[in-house]
C-alpha cells in the first residue's frame, strides 16, 4: 500500500476512536447514569455502561471480561493494523480502517472506565433493541463494507492488477 493510502487508512481509523469518544465523554459529562432523552418516536439518547460485549455477552461474568476483551480488542487491533499495511482494494481498506476504529474506540472504554459507553437505543413498541455507541457502528459499517466487498466482481484482469499492487 503506498504511503498515502495507508495514512488515509490509519487517518481514519483514528477519526473514528476521536468522534467515538467525543460522543461519549459528551454523553457522560450530559446525561446522569440512565438517563434518557427522546428524540424521535423511535429512538432515544440514553447513558448506559456495558461490561460485556455486544447484546451485553458475559456483561455478568465477575470482571475477567473486561481483560479479556481489551486482549481481544488489541489483538485483533494489531492484525487489522497490518492487514493495512498489505496493497488492498479500496473498499477492504475502508472496512477494515473502520472495524480498527471502532475496535480501539471500545478497548479504550474498556482501559479507562472498565465498560463501555453506549448511548443509541432504537425501540418500537415497548421493545428496545440493545443500546450501542459510535464505535459499534463503524464496526458493523466495516463488516457491511468488506460483505459488500466481497460480493462485488472483478473481472480477471482487474483481479490480476490489484495482486500486482
């Protein structure tokens, strides 16, 4: 990858972790814990801690999830990371610049508070899908991307070109 695409590709990755944690502090410095505020018939700002994983996975589980999880986090952190560093098409660089940025933006929620800050919540009809934060939506955004990515046809010689870069 040359070095502007890699720049643009870590750049935005950490663009993510910044308006990832804007967000947040915004919302703990506003909102007392569970607070809620309506802003549409749909959707609510609301404060909410979360010691597990997505839909709240071992949110219970004694405290060793939080280690766990920032291990993970880097872990998969770093091989994103280096998976950047590779000639990729353009689309895969984008999704994986995402999923590096909402993956650091909760590891270090999961440092510096112990849980992680989520404060979207969509709900219809009494029913409340799990609250999330910024960050796990550049992650999904990421995965959509390198899905879409991965649906999308080359033909054999753009193929070839892209294995030469």
């Amino acid at each position: 990858m040359s070095a502007h695409r890699l720049w643009v590709a870590y750049g935005t990755a950490g663009l993510g972790v910044f308006l990832d944690q804007v967000t947040k502090f915004t919302i703990v410095h506003t909102f007392a814990y569970a607070d809620q505020v309506p802003l549409t018939p749909f959707f609510n700002l609301v404060y909410l801690l979360n010691p597990g994983a997505a839909f709240s996975f071992l949110a219970g589980a004694g405290g060793w999830q939080r280690y766990f999880f920032v291990a993970l986090a880097l872990i998969v952190s770093t091989w994103l990371a280096l998976q950047l560093r590779k000639p990729l098409p353009r689309l895969e660089s984008w999704g994986f610049s995402l999923i590096l940025g909402g993956a650091l933006g909760n590891a270090l929620d999961r440092l510096t508070r112990g849980s992680v800050v989520d404060f979207l919540d969509f709900h219809w009809n009494g029913r409340h899908w799990p609250a999330f934060n910024l960050a796990d939506v550049l992650i999904s955004l990421g995965v959509s991307i390198l899905l879409f990515a991965s649906f999308v046809k080359r033909t054999p010689i753009q193929a070839f070109a892209q294995s030469r870069r």
